[in-house]
C-alpha cells in the first residue's frame, strides 16, 4: 500500500519537474517557498524572512506568480510524496487497529486503505474486470467477488494455531 502511494506520487511529482526543469527563480523566490512550504509560514511572513523589503506587497505579487504558483505546487508535492505520505499510511494502520476506535472510523480508515491498495473502487483491479459499479451489481456478482477476495486472503493466511 505504502509503495503504490509513493508510485503515483513519484509519477506526479516526475511530471511536474519535467516541466518545470526550463523555469528558473532567483534565491530570494527560492527562499520564500521554502519559508512558505517547509516553514509553514503566512505569505508576509515568508516574504519578510526571504528578505523582500516590502514583504505583503511581495507576498502578493509572488503568489500571482504562475512560475511561482508551480515551484509552490512542485515542492508541496515533494513534502506529500516525502512525509504525508508516510504519515497518512501510518495513521490509517493505527486508526484500523485502535480497538477503542468508532467502528465508523475503523472502516473508513480500512476502506481508504483498500482503495489506496487498489482492491477496491473506481481504480481497482477487480472494477477493471466488471463494466459496472459495484452499487449496480446483482448479490450474486457481489458475492462472487467477494468470495474471490477471500480466497485470495485465505491463500496468505497464516495459521497461529499453537501446536
């Protein structure tokens, strides 16, 4: 799951970069977006520590900047593809196995973590083979399809019974 988050993100981020190799900023607009991306900061704040000299004017015009408005997108996305992503897996993995948890967030967490894996929805490998969405299948190609997720889990099961 973890490796199919950090792939697509990969892809994303490898687009952006191609497109983004001719666009060339100065230090100071180089700064602002770390200062605005990595720091957290507000726009005037990120501007007055980049060392603009009229940092809320500056602030503006910078994020009217389409060159800029792309260096902000393409560095948020190296923190998502870097650190979200990582953090969002684990916090699904512990909200999925918190037994003090709301059933409901317990499943949207193992839902989310279904089709973040492809097992399930509109991107799924199962969806692929049906013309249909789930919510328009009869019970019995419901239950064919689910009696074939279990099989699949069944087949990497492995048994603790104690000896």
């Amino acid at each position: 799951m973890k490796y199919l988050i950090y792939m697509i993100l990969y892809i994303f981020n490898q687009n952006i970069e191609i497109c983004m190799k001719q666009v060339q900023i100065s230090d100071r607009q180089s700064s602002f977006i770390f200062y605005l991306v990595h720091q957290g900061k507000g726009r005037t704040e990120a501007a007055r520590l980049a060392g603009f000299t009229a940092p809320r004017q500056s602030a503006f015009n910078l994020t009217q900047s389409p060159k800029i408005i792309a260096k902000i997108r393409q560095e948020r996305n190296k923190v998502y593809q870097t650190e979200l992503a990582s953090t969002a897996v684990q916090t699904l993995k512990e909200v999925m196995e918190d037994t003090d948890a709301p059933a409901s967030a317990r499943i949207a967490a193992a839902r989310t973590s279904l089709e973040l894996a492809g097992d399930i929805g509109k991107h799924s490998q199962s969806q692929r083979n049906y013309e249909q969405n789930m919510a328009e299948m009869t019970p019995e190609e419901l239950s064919a399809i689910i009696d074939r997720w279990e099989g699949e889990r069944a087949a990497i099961a492995k048994d603790i019974t104690p000896v």
